[in-house]
C-alpha cells in the first residue's frame, strides 16, 4: 500500500509540474504528460515497475470510451454509416493490408502479418481526442472526419478480436532470440492479463470467438433491459451519491466482465455507453463520470511515458525508430490519399492526416491477445509495444506540426478553405455575432437542433474553444445552405452584420423555400423594410429591444410607477411592430424617406396615435388607482 502511494504521488507531483509547463509552451496537456513520465520513469528512476498504477491509469481511457459511447446513438451512428464505413474502413482495410505486406516482406508468417497489420491500422482514441479538445478541432471538418475514423477504429476492435483466436498457431518456442523471457513481456503483457489467460485457457480458437461474442451480447442485453430497472432503484432512494455509485458500478463491472474473457474492457464500455445513449440518465452518467475520466486519462499517459523501454531502444536505436516513423509515414501517405478522395483540403486534409499517423492504445490490447494465443512471440511483441509506445510519444509534435503548416497556409493563401458541412438541423443560424450567439444559445438550451454558418474564421474557432458547434463559410453559398439542411428547416435565423447580405440571403431562401420561416435582424428601419419586402417573416432591429429597456429605466427613474413604465414600454412595442407593417407598405426603394409625401404624411399620424393611446392608458391607470 505504501509503494502504491508513493507511486501515485510521484506521478501527480510530475503532472503538476510538467503539464502547466507544456501548456505554456503550447506543446499541449498531452506531450506534459508523456514527457513527466519519461522524466519519472527512465530519466530519474523514481518508479521501475509501473504495472500495477498501469491498471488503474487504464480506467482513464475505459470511461473516455464509455463517454464517447453515450454521445453516439444508434440512429446517430446510423447517420454517419458513410464516413464510419467509408472513410473509416477503408483507413482500416488499406493500412491493415499495407503494414501486413510490409510484415511479409520481412518474413513474418501470414498469421502474424496481419495480427501485426490490425495493431498498426488503429490509432490513438486518447491522445488526438484529447489534442483536438484542447485546441478547439473537434468541429472543424477535418477535427470531425478524424472522430469518424478513431470511432470506426474503436468499433472495428470487436471483430479484430473475435478474429485473432481463429488465427492461433504455435509460433514456436515463446522467448527471446537469446532464449530469454523479456521483462517488459512479462510485467506489460503477460501479468496484467493473468486473471483473463486462467478463464479462456485451453479453449481452441472457436471457443475463444464464442466466449467474446457471448460477452458483447451480455452487455448488449444487459444494457437494453436491466439498466433502467436498475436507475429507477436507485432514484428511489433520492441519494445523489448513490448516482456516482452506480456509474462507476457499471463502469467497473463491464471492464472486469471483459477483463475476465480477455477482451479489452474500454471496448466493453463503449459498447454499454451506446446502448444507453437513449436512456433518459444518460446526462447523469456523463456528469457523474466526467471528473474521474480526465485525470485517469493524464495519469494514463503518463504511466505510457514512463514504461517506455529505453534499454531496448537503446540497444536498437535506429531500427526501432525507423520503423516507428516507417509505420508514422505509411499511415500519414495513405491518410493523405483518403482525404483527398473525400474532398479534404487545406488545412483538414493535414489535420487528419498528421492526427492518425500514429499508433494507439488499443495496439497494447491486441498485442496482448496475440501474445496470449501464441500468434506473436515475446521478443516480438516487445519491439512492438515499444514502436507503438514511441508513436504515440511523436503524436503531440506531429500537431505542433500541423499548426506551423497551418500558419504558413494562412500566409500563403490569405484565405482558410471553408469547412464541408455535415451535419443538419431545425433550425439554421446564419451570423453568430454578438446577435446570433445569443439566439443560438437560448435555441441549444431547450435541446433544438441548431447548424450554424459564419464567415468569420475567428469566431467560429472562439465558439469551439467554448464547446459550441459551428461551421466557417459563407452562408450566402446554395450548396452550404442546402448541405446545413435548408431543404427540411423549420426555422432560418438571419443574423448577419452585413445589411446587404442579410437581404440576399433572405430573397434566395424565400425563393427556395416560401413555407420556411425566416427571422431577420436588421440594423434601422429602413433595413428592416427592406427585410420585410424580401420575404422575412418577423425582424427584429439590433438596437430596438435593448432601448425599449433602456427607456423603460428612465421612466422609472422620473417619476412613473414601475407597472406604468412597463405598461408604456409594451404599448410602445406594439404600437412600433404596427408602425412598421404600415409604413414598410408606403416605403419605396426607389424615393428617399423624406421625398415621399405619402410616407411623411403616414409616420405622423402614427406618432399622434402613439402619444395619443400612451396619455390615455395612464389617466386610465391614474383613475383606477384612484
């Protein structure tokens, strides 16, 4: 127990200090972490044997999972079949089978080459998640094919794993070239699974494949009709921790239900995490697991820094490290090749591609299941879980990469690519301002759909900084407005500065869709009548509201009661919308305001019809006080 503190306080003290320092340096909360373990593992020696934190750190990576199954529906994943088999298999299929030929070349066995192939086809889940988090990617359309791929990786695992038993075949005797059992194999691979060996041991392939197909529909099964029973339990008891409690029951018992047929548990996770997407505590399990997922996450990167083996690396230094950035630049070209196909430029394009170069966790996990059904020898399985190790090491600088590529895009060009919209909604926002931001937060906070469009690069990277979805382009654009839905919207928010492209886009979307309902902002009245000839059906002025309150204070402030006051802001209000209505069917285009005699003549009556209803409604209030 006391080794076990000593350990865990060790690795906090060098996150607490590495971390902020790599975040100042821009470098990222990712690379702090690989490098404090890398300082307290093999540059200091303060912890030797990270095997039994290494458990624990896992469970950073499991409830990341778990997190991501709950964002993702069934339907939902139903709705991003094209990307997820498409853009995602095909990354697969094509690295799978690249890594293999290159395995075959260097003599390996088929059965080998390929399981060597699937752990080089999979990427990091943890560390570009994270990456593209931090630095507010996720929503770019390179930052969201990128999620496409990892999420098919992720669900790609299942059938991998179902596979390798079938592929089982002495390899020969299990040692090194030296006829030694390596350390590494030992403490990474062969402990941490002892547990699942002693449960699927002696089992031929078949049986292997059953066991992990029984598993899967376990917590299919479980999830679809035991998880709400089991909440309304619980919300019986009107215990908040008993919510904690129960995620992290769910949580910790699938990982050990996988764990015990030698299947990885952060796969059994994300598959319970979709099952409950569509329960209604899903929100509750989100809230109750996010605090543990992030630290567990640091400390999972961490324990992979310091369990790199740098005796080995150094005993192979430039064959190890060239097979690592081998396998890094054979990804990268075939992950440059997809994105083109898929119509990714500029900046996306590079994004994904130096975003999924690498290897990742789940390469650990297949690893050692091949290890287990003596598809791979330990010596190696060492190299490998060393390449993989060092890929994901190289990951953070791969992004420093894609930012100073970036910067220099914007130099060259002077003009980012506009993102692919893929996603549609209810409601389209055009312009996310001062103005539009605020409506598409009240719209988001009573869970409406909302796609927004905005020209300004700046804006929409600050609103992704802050966890809100947007796309940069510009909105004036058919095939943007028919890609963001505007063929099924029931509403188009139009809040753009521009008075100019505010009329525009109204005209063309009337035109488009004369049932759509448009809301307009306008700058004055004039813009307003030129909104309301173009086919908007309710406008709103940018200032008006905000002066009717304003106004509202002064009358408070010279002597009218407060119900007075607001009685007069709202007579006034509604007066204006029926100013407006008339008024915008005299005003022309064509004749300025103060030639067009008929227009004059309309504004003054309607003034005199205001002062008139407001003197009248407070004598009638004075009376009844009276």
């Amino acid at each position: 127990m006391g080794e076990f503190l000593f350990l865990a306080s060790v690795f906090l003290l060098a996150a607490v200090i590495a971390v902020p320092i790599a975040a100042r340096l821009g470098l990222g909360s990712v690379l702090g972490y690989l490098l404090a373990g890398v300082a307290i593992g093999p540059g200091l020696g303060l912890v030797a044997d990270t095997t039994d934190l290494q458990h624990f750190a896992e469970f950073g990576v499991v409830m990341m999972l778990f997190l991501i199954g709950l964002e993702l529906e069934p339907r939902a994943l139903w709705d991003m079949r094209h990307r997820l088999i498409g853009l995602g298999g095909l990354q697969i299929l094509i690295t799978m089978l690249a890594v293999m030929s290159g395995a075959l070349y260097l003599g390996f066995v088929w059965q080998t080459a390929l399981a060597i192939g699937m752990i080089f086809a999979l990427s990091s889940t943890a560390i570009v998640l994270q990456t593209l988090s931090e630095k507010g990617l996720m929503q770019t359309s390179g930052g969201r094919s990128t999620f496409s791929v990892l999420l098919t990786q992720d669900i790609a695992v299942i059938p991998m794993l179902v596979i390798l038993p079938l592929l089982a075949a002495p390899v020969g005797p299990s040692l090194n070239p030296d006829g030694s059992i390596s350390r590494t194999t030992l403490e990474q691979l062969g402990d941490s699974h002892g547990h699942a060996v002693s449960l699927i041991e002696g089992l031929p392939g078949w049986g292997v494949t059953l066991v992990t197909l029984g598993a899967v529909a376990l917590i299919i099964l479980g999830g679809v009709y035991g998880a709400r029973p089991l909440f309304r339990f619980i919300h019986a008891a009107h215990l908040r921790e008993m919510y904690t409690a129960l995620a992290l029951l769910i949580v910790i018992g699938i990982a050990f239900l996988m764990t015990a047929v030698g299947l990885s548990p952060a796969l059994g996770t994300f598959l319970a995490g979709v099952v409950l997407a569509n329960s209604e505590f899903r929100h509750e399990l989100e809230s109750d697991i996010e605090p543990f997922k992030g630290m567990l996450l640091g400390l999972f990167f961490i324990t992979v820094g310091a369990g790199i083996d740098f005796g080995l690396f150094f005993s192979q230094p430039f064959t190890i490290l060239g097979l690592a950035l081998g396998v890094m630049l054979l990804k990268g070209i075939i992950l440059y090749g997809l994105g083109r196909a898929f119509k990714l430029r500029g900046r996306d394009q590079w994004l994904f591609t130096l975003g999924l170069a690498q290897a990742g966790e789940f390469g650990f996990v297949l690893i050692s299941f091949s290890l287990q059904q003596s598809i791979l020898p330990p010596y190696i399985a060492d190299r490998l879980l060393l390449i993989v190790a060092l890929s994901m090491l190289i990951t953070p600088l791969a992004f420093i990469l894609y930012e100073v590529l970036s910067k220099r895009m914007t130099d060259a060009d002077g003009q980012q690519e506009h993102d692919q919209i893929d996603e549609q909604g209810t409601v389209i926002i055009a312009g996310i301002g001062r103005f539009g931001q605020i409506v598409n937060r009240l719209v988001q906070s009573v869970g409406a759909k909302t796609v927004v469009i905005d020209n300004n690069l700046q804006t929409i990277q600050l609103m992704r900084r802050f966890g809100y979805q947007g796309f940069f382009g510009d909105p004036l654009r058919p095939d943007l407005l028919h890609a963001a839905g505007i063929d099924n919207a029931r509403v188009l928010m139009v809040a753009l500065d521009d008075p100019v492209a505010a009329e525009r886009l109204v005209t063309y979307a009337r035109r488009l869709r004369p049932d759509i309902h448009i809301v307009a902002r306008s700058r004055d009245r004039t813009h307003t009548f030129r909104l309301y000839k173009a086919g908007a059906n309710d406008i709103v002025r940018e200032l008006f509201d905000s002066s009717l309150r304003a106004g509202r204070y002064v009358l408070e402030n010279i002597g009218l009661t407060d119900y007075e006051a607001s009685e007069a802001e709202k007579l006034f209000y509604q007066h204006d919308r029926y100013s407006v209505r008339e008024l915008a069917e005299l005003w022309d285009p064509n004749i300025p305001s103060a030639q067009n005699e008929a227009y004059i003549a309309r504004a003054k009556e309607l003034e005199k019809e205001l002062e008139a209803s407001l003197l009248s409604a407070l004598e009638n209030n004075n009376s009844d006080a009276a």
